[in-house]
C-alpha cells in the first residue's frame, strides 16, 4: 500500500535517524513511502494549553493533505493521539468534521501499524544489548498501545527486555515541561531511577520526545544509560 509518513516535529529536527528507520522499514516491506513536506506540526501544543482555535489553524492544512491517504502513520505515540482522538474532537462542528472522522479512522501509530496492519513482528532486525521500554503516556492510555512494540522488541535477535517496576510518566508532557519545569524533572529523575534499576544499556520507546527528556536527565547525571527510538532499534542488523 501507499503509506504517508507523518514525521513529527523532534524526529525531524532532532532525530531524523528514527524517521528514515521508519521509511527504510516500510520500503523493505514492500509498501510506498510518502512523506509531504507540507505537513508539519500537527497542532498538538497549542491543543494542550487550550488554544483550540490556534490549534485548528495549524491543523487544518494537516488534515488537508490527509485526505486522500491510504493509511496516515506517525513514529509518535503522543502525535498520533492528536490526529486520531482529538482531531474529531478539535473540529467537531466545523467544516472539517467528517473530514477529521475519516482521516482518523486511517491514522496509525508505527508499532501498531506494523503489527496490527501488516501482521509483520519479526523484522530481521539485530540488537545485542539489555533494554527496557518506556511507554509514553499518549500512546499507552490514549492510543491503549502496549503489546505492538513489545511484539516487535521480542522478535530483535540478541535483544534483551528487561521491564520497569513501575509505568510511570516520564515529566515531558510538551508544554507541561515549559510551564512546570520543577514538577516535570522530579517526574522524570523518578522514570530514570526505575530504568536505571532494570541494568537496562537502552531505553527504548515510540516517542522521541520522551526519549529527549529522559536522555537530558541522564546525561546530567552522567548516567551510562542510552535511549534510541524503537523504529532505529528495528532497523539495526
């Protein structure tokens, strides 16, 4: 099939290795890789601090270019939560509406595109090291995704998952962390403390903005502990 990519914001300024791990992923299983350079932010910032008429402007042409996708899928837990939960809801009443129903109905997030769509759990992919997972907070209680990347993790040869003792929000939260700084570090040096307990080598997770806290506070730490996105650990061979 035809895939559109929908490269959030921190993958493509800041970690664009996940977003080609993810085109390469799909390429190599046979499907169409389209990435328009139209779509950018899908609204979500402003969504969560109660703008929602600065959001719909954002989103609009978003949502516009989705239209006559086959299937929209995002390397984002949390950015895939807007576009398939609250898109509906942003545009309700308006004329985007069905609009906003239809293209949420095709939007996927990458682990559970790859599993739930494709059926496909063993990538081939090789990575020798001790992991654990942090499930971001949008797509473990919005999305309800937990089983797809652990699917996926189990099938990576040499690959260790270790879990934490506790799922807990990492701090990030978007604009939580620019308004409550204080409270948003303290949450995250607890989400460190139960990874560093697993003897884990990586975090692993959907969501690369959570993996930019969590790595920020590590290193403040001089913690040994690495984070990488799922898409590139299913890329390694």
């Amino acid at each position: 099939m035809t895939v559109t990519l929908f490269i959030p914001c921190f993958v493509d300024v800041l970690f664009p290795r996940a977003g080609i791990s993810m085109v390469e992923i799909l390429e190599r299983l046979g499907h169409t890789v389209v990435c328009p350079e139209e779509i950018t932010c899908c609204g979500q910032p402003p969504f969560n601090s109660g703008y929602h008429a600065e959001a719909r402007t954002i989103a609009a042409p978003v949502l516009e270019k989705l239209a006559d996708a086959e299937a929209v899928v995002i390397g984002s837990g949390s950015c895939g939560a807007m576009v398939k939960n609250f898109y509906p809801e942003l545009f309700a009443n308006t004329r985007h509406a069905e609009l906003a129903k239809q293209v949420a109905a095709r939007t996927w997030e990458f682990s559970d595109f790859l599993v739930t769509i494709l059926g496909e759990t063993d990538l081939g992919a090789k990575f020798p090291h001790k992991v654990t997972y942090h499930d971001g907070c949008h797509g473990l209680r919005e999305l309800g995704i937990k089983t797809a990347p652990r699917a996926l993790l189990g099938k990576v040869n040499g690959l260790e998952l270790v879990e934490m003792k506790e799922e807990v929000c990492c701090g990030f939260g978007g604009t939580f962390a620019a308004k409550f700084p204080m409270i948003s570090t303290a949450m995250g040096e607890v989400k460190c403390a139960n990874a560093a307990e697993t003897g884990a080598d990586y975090i692993v997770s959907s969501d690369s903005s959570c993996l930019m806290h969590i790595q920020g506070l590590l290193s403040r730490q001089s913690s040994p502990l690495k984070t990488i996105h799922l898409a590139e650990v299913l890329n390694q061979k």
